[in-house]
C-alpha cells in the first residue's frame, strides 16, 4: 500500500461546531449531464469547477480537511471510454491546479491503490504531493482507486508482513496504516445526488461520522449547500455511544430489575 507522506501539523477548525475534516460522496455527474444532454466526461468537468467552489466555501467557513471520492475500485467497471476520460482528466487537473493549492497552502494528498494508475499519472501524483507536502493550512486528499475493504485489507496484510502479531493489533495500529494515517478521522460525510449509501467510502475512519445526504447533484452543489451541511452538522448531538440526556429516577433500579 503506498500511502501519502504524512501530513504537516493541521489547525484545528475555527469554532466547536464545525467539522475538522469533511468527507464528500461527488455523486450525479452522469446525471447532471443527461439532464442537459451532454456526454458524461461534460459532468465530470463540470464536477472539478463544483470542487473549486467548495473548497472555497470549506477554507472561508473554516474547515481545514476535505477528503474527496473521485473514483472507486469499482469504476473500472465504467465504459473504457469513460474512464480514459477521467484518467486524463485527473491529470490534467492536477496540472492545472497544483499551483494554485501550493500558494494557497494546501497540502495535497492521493488516497487510494496507485498500481492500476498509469506510470505517468503515477507520477504526476508523486510531484503534485511533492510539491505541496510542506504546507500546512488545510489538506485535500483526492481518494482515486480507492475503496474502504480493499484498504482495510491491504492494511492488515502490511501490518502482517512487516511482523505485527495480529493477536494484538488495536485500532491505533490499524489506523496508522491507512492512507490517511495522520488525520482526524472525518466528522462529517456529504454525499450528493440522494442516495442513501456510504458506498466503500472511509468505512473505517467514518464509523462515528455524521451523515448529511443532498438531492443536489455534484456539479450544481456549491457555497450555499456547504453552508446548509455546515448547519446541519452544528445541530447534531453527536454522543460516540454514550448518554448525554440526565439519568430519570428510578433508571438506575429499573437497569437491575432487568439484569437480574
């Protein structure tokens, strides 16, 4: 598993109640481009403007990491057309783009399986993290080939490889050999266009995420829905399992009268 280098120390989030790390589904591009008639790769485009936007909304709100599913294990199953488009694509942006997240600070992360990528993507992405991996203001990791059982997977082996008795492994092991080893663990997960699934997105790091799901396609999602996900999020009582309501009389009798 080759993973990222690790990350530069990260600023927390600038008020309690929003996230420190958002995670998004970018889900509808297909969609939105049948809407308009237009050729899937349009809707993919149409997503890296949407992805500006919001990185934007997230940097002004306060909010210091986005992961972001841009292509999973499973869409090599897509048309080969469709995904040459995206490889391409992938390339191009990072082309295009690396500049200007340098100068505005932002670490550049890739998650994700990199030996089915091309030796020359594979090597875009190692100069484009390269180059950004001494900034320190927010981080954006971009999960290409990425899917949350085969990490696991590839984690575990790793571990076992390298001599670590699985008798003994702890979650802090586990985590520490993932792809986004070195970050919180994601407080919120977004996923656009209306389905209601996590999809092999962050299975691990999001078992204690809160869930925010949008109608809103991926390409028309933008400062506004950020803001409403932000606000959603800030009226969320999040517990991690425990109680939070004040213990009524008699809980305390009634929980042994059941126990025995």
């Amino acid at each position: 598993m080759l993973r990222p280098p690790p990350p530069t120390a990260i600023p927390a989030p600038a008020r309690p109640e929003l996230p420190w790390h958002i995670g998004i589904i970018m889900d509808g591009n297909g969609r939105w481009a049948r809407q308009r008639h237009l050729p899937r790769v349009a809707g993919h485009r149409a997503g890296v403007r949407a992805i500006r936007q919001v990185m934007e909304a997230c940097n002004d709100a306060g909010v210091h990491i986005l992961t972001l599913y841009a292509f999973s294990t499973e869409n090599w199953q897509r048309p080969r057309g469709e995904v040459s488009s995206l490889m391409r694509l992938f390339q191009e942006t990072m082309d295009s783009e690396v500049d200007e997240l340098d100068a505005k600070g932002i670490q550049l992360r890739i998650i994700g399986d990199r030996t089915k990528l091309s030796s020359r993507l594979r090597q875009k992405v190692d100069e484009c993290e390269a180059r950004t991996a001494h900034n320190r203001a927010n981080v954006l990791n971009v999960a290409i080939n990425y899917g949350g059982r085969s990490e696991l997977v590839e984690a575990i082996r790793e571990l076992a490889a390298s001599g670590v008795d699985l008798r003994h492994l702890d979650e802090a092991t586990l985590s520490a050999a993932l792809y986004t080893s070195g970050l919180p663990d994601p407080d919120l997960i977004i996923r656009t266009a209306g389905e209601l699934r996590v999809s092999n997105f962050l299975l691990w790091q999001g078992a204690y995420a809160e869930l925010h799901v949008t109608d809103t396609l991926w390409p028309d999602f933008g400062p506004t829905d950020v803001a409403a996900a932000l606000g959603d999020f800030g009226s969320r009582r999040r517990t991690f399992g425990q109680v939070t309501d004040p213990p009524r009389a008699g809980d305390d009798a009634a929980a042994g009268t059941r126990t025995g």
